[in-house]
C-alpha cells in the first residue's frame, strides 16, 4: 500500500512538474518574438484573400451566443438605450479630408449589404448569422481616406472590469474587403444590445475578436503604436494575435 | 559520390544479407529533422489540447451544433462535489481529476477539457498555446519540407515509399513480427511495414493533419471553400484534426515499441549517430 501511494505520489509531482516547465517556457520573454514571427508567416500567406463562404437562410444559429465582455452598463450607453439609439451618432475621423458624424437614421439608408456568414470564435466554436448592414469599403470612401491611412481602428462602448476601453483595428485591405460590414441588423432584426447595438463590425475572413461591437468611433491612423497598449486592439493588448485569420 | 557518405568517413554499404556489417543509416539532414520534428509534435499536440480546452468539445457540423456533438469534456457542480465528465457519441463518463475537472496547471482543480499536465502552458492560456501551436506548425512544415527536398534528391524517399512489389511482403513481415514466422522476408533499408507505415504518416497523415488545421482558419477558408466542404465543414474539420492528433499519438505508440523490440541501441544510435548493424534479412537498398 505504502509502495502505492509512493508510486502515485511520484506521478502526480513528475505531472506537477510538466505544468511547472510549459508555464515557465511560455512566460519566457526571449522566445516571444522568435514565436511572433510565425503571426508574419501566417498574414504574409493567409492575408486576406477570397471570400467567406454564404450560406442559405435555413443554415443561420438562431440562438447566437455572446461571447463578449458584458454589454455596456456605463451610463452613456444605457442611455442610447433609452432613446432607442435615436440619439446615436458615429464620428469618422483621424487621417480623412471629410471628418464625418453619422446618424442611425443616415446609416440605415446606406444600409444594402446583405450576408448570411459564419463567425469563428477564436474558442473554437462557429455560429452562422444574417447579417445587413453597410460595406466598410464604401462607407470609407464618404470621409475620403488620406493616402497615409493604413489602419482603421474602432472604438467601442464597452470597458472591462478595470475601466479599459475595447478597441480593434483593421488594416485597409481588411477593411475594404467586400465582405467587411458594420452590421446593423442580425437575423432580420436590428442588433440588440447583447450582440452589439446599435453598430458593430462582421468581419467574416477573420476570427471574431476583429468584430467589434458597440462601436463609439471610428479613427483612420497610420500605425496603432500610441492606442492603448500599443497592439492595436484589446484582445491583442492581452497578448491575441493582431491578423486574426487563423 | 557515395549516397551514404556522412561527415566522417564512408562506410561500406551493404548488400542484403549482410548481417552484422555496421553502415551508416541516417544522414545528418535525417536525423536532424527526426529531432526537429519530434520536438514540433510534441509541442504541436500540448499546446493543441490546450487550445481544445477553449472549447472542450467537438461537433460533426459545418457550424457550432450541440445536436451532432461527438465529444464533449464538462465539469459539473453536483451536491458530492465537481465532478468531471465526458460524452463520447452521447455515451457519459465519470472521469473526475482526469478529464472536465481537473488538474488547472497550477497546483489546483477547475473545470477545463485536458489537464494542466498535458497541456502547454499548464494553465488556461488560449492566446498562449496558440503562439506555440503556429509557430511549430511552421517548425514541422518547415522541417518536412527540408526532408522531402533532400530525400527526393538523395534517393531517401525511393528507399522509404512503399511500392506495389512490397504488398506480397506485407504479410510476411507482420506475421514475423507476431512470431508466427521464424525469418522476415529479405527487404532493403526498411521493411514492409515500416515503408507502409512512414508512407501513410508522411503522404495521408502529415498532409491530413496540416489541412484539417488549417481549415480552422477563417482566412484559409476565403481561398479554400471546397476543402471546408470536402471535409464536412469548420466544426467537423475540428473534430478531423482532433483524431488526426488521436492517429499520431498512436503512430508514436507504435513507433517507439518497435525502436525498443528490434533493438533499441542500434536504433538509437542509427537516429543520433547514424551508424546502424544491418540485421539478418536486411540491406541498404529499396
């Protein structure tokens, strides 16, 4: 019996040990650029080419899950949900000639892009979605881009627990790939605030940690280094790959 | 210029038969890469589970459908405690500090897929394993590429690609093997089987296991919808990857019992050194 318990005992500290050098590998700051360089090989091959598959209607999740920090409580967003988002505005600025500040009203009348596509959680799981709302590319062309403008970096409503701000960014071939939305309507009806009303981007050729949701503004910069942590999203403040179409 | 010239001085190479004659087996491009790639899967398969673990189960679907799940790893709360459990084809199982709630990697228990154990990092870390899961998925592709390149040049590969003048020699081996036979049947640098066997890791497997994962990728699949489909779609491709990974673990199984019972020095020092005793039956050729 003793001999067991030894023998038991021996496993569990060689399994602790396992844990022990994989945790330490991966907290070790030398390898980290050596393994970054594989998010280069990964956009320099996969990039954004093609198009994400549609489906049919018959294929959409009805009950699309949220995956998010909670929605919004700070007060300014409970109180676009109070006036039904009549009281929503979308400023378009950063490296433009034609700062703009839209309407939902405005939005909604550019709104002709119809998609029903998948998203793929970074998690694993995918869901499929019918999604209306305005191409990226063309609603871009309204506040005319500077030739310097290489990114497009949205900011959001939502905070995390310790008060930072959720924002993403797309690099402009992202971000005039036809297929790239901000979404205002999901399976028929406009996005609730769950899903990240009144405005949030689909993007379907990257994972959905790009699609940010409750989008506040949106700002064309030429590098992110000086947002926030510096690597041009939340998710990828928190240590996530910047191209996200793997 | 002799095909098994290495850094040091050449050594004869032998006809079949030639029992007991030491030649040198595995050029340095080979065992280097053997290395490489064993380091690689290694990795590949721990930080593997831990990205699993995100989502701890699997569906036969194009999308996410709890309806066609064939496996699922859950920690429960029960009035006895947590408990772990895992859904095979719907069947349940009680698999409590081994599987859906166990070992966290950091000394305590959670509800989580793999354990702490198996999985690179210990702890739940998905941003993490993914980091390690490309950059060795580059580490394997690379390092393949590098023996296919060399061994099509060398000639490595004509002596390793099982041929249809193999077949008939299939069975004897096996049954060698199973000691139902006294001799193996004559064979070149491999046998039979191990030509069968590096054949379908290297030209179904390898292949099977790199496109299922890149499947996973939404980008990937803007330029490869007919692959997605091929394979019943994103989730299914998921589940494909999974038991690509199950198929692995059991060629390194099966692998490693053969190094250990047809002579584990020889063949250590074959794949370290390179230098290897020909044993009866065996030659150097295809």
């Amino acid at each position: 019996m003793k001999r067991k318990v030894f023998v038991a005992s021996s496993i569990a500290a060689a399994l602790a040990g396992c844990a022990k050098i994989t945790n330490g590998l991966n907290e070790w700051q030398p390898a980290q650029p050596i393994l970054n360089s594989a998010e280069t090989l990964n956009q320099a091959i996969i990039g954004t080419r093609g198009t994400a598959r549609l489906y049919r209607p018959g294929d959409v999740t009805l009950d699309y899950p949220v995956n998010s920090l909670d929605t919004p409580h700070q007060p300014e967003y409970l109180s676009l949900i109070e006036s039904d988002f009549t009281t929503y505005r979308l400023p378009v600025g950063g490296l433009v000639d034609h700062p703009q500040t839209f309407t939902l009203r405005q939005l909604r009348a550019l709104a002709t892009l119809d998609q029903i596509t998948r998203h793929d959680c970074v998690e694993g799981w995918s869901v499929v979605g019918a999604w209306r709302g305005l191409s990226l590319g063309s609603f871009l062309k309204l506040v005319r881009p500077k030739p310097e403008a290489r990114y497009v970096v949205f900011y959001s409503y939502d905070h995390d627990q310790s008060g930072q701000q959720f924002y993403g960014s797309l690099n402009m071939a992202q971000a005039v790939h036809p297929q790239t939305m901000l979404a205002l309507d999901l399976n028929g009806k406009p996005i609730d605030a769950a899903h990240g009303a009144p405005v949030r981007l689909r993007v379907p050729t990257q994972l959905g940690y790009k699609s940010t949701k409750w989008i506040r503004n949106i700002a064309l910069v030429s590098n992110f280094k000086d947002i926030f942590g510096g690597q041009g999203g939340y998710w990828e403040d928190a240590g996530y790959a910047w191209y996200a179409g793997i | 210029m002799d095909a098994t010239a290495g850094s040091s001085a050449p050594l004869p190479r032998a006809r079949s038969s030639e029992a007991g004659v030491v030649v040198r087996r595995h050029s340095l491009v080979t065992r280097t890469t053997h290395w490489v790639v064993f380091i690689a899967m290694i990795v590949l398969t721990m930080s593997g589970l831990q990205i699993f673990n995100a989502a701890p189960y699997l569906d036969a679907s194009d999308k996410s459908d709890p309806a066609r799940r064939v496996l699922s790893l859950d920690g429960r709360t029960t009035p006895a405690g947590s408990v772990g459990v895992t859904t095979i084809l719907g069947h349940e199982l009680t698999t409590t500090h081994l599987l859906g709630y166990t070992d966290d990697g950091q000394g305590g228990e959670t509800a989580r897929g793999f354990p702490g154990w198996i999985t690179f990092p210990g702890y739940q870390d998905l941003a993490g394993g993914r980091r390690w899961h490309f950059f060795f998925g580059w580490v394997l592709v690379l390092a393949g590429a590098v023996y296919l390149i060399w061994g099509i040049g060398r000639g490595e590969l004509s002596l390793l690609i099982l041929r249809p003048s193999d077949l008939p020699k299939l069975w004897p081996m096996q049954a060698y093997y199973l000691r139902l036979r006294k001799e193996p049947p004559d064979h070149g640098k491999y046998n039979p089987l191990q030509k069968a066997g590096y054949t379908l890791v290297l030209f179904v497997l390898t292949p099977f296991v790199i496109v299922t994962g890149l499947v996973l990728a939404p980008g990937f699949d803007a330029v490869a919808q007919p692959i997605v489909w091929l394979l019943g779609g994103r989730q299914f491709a998921r589940t494909w990857h999974f038991v690509a990974m199950l198929a692995f673990i059991g060629f390194f199984f099966g692998h490693v019992f053969l190094v250990v019972a047809t002579g584990f020095v020889n063949n250590m020092r074959s794949m370290i050194l390179g230098t290897y005793r020909l044993g009866k039956h065996e030659g150097t050729g295809p």
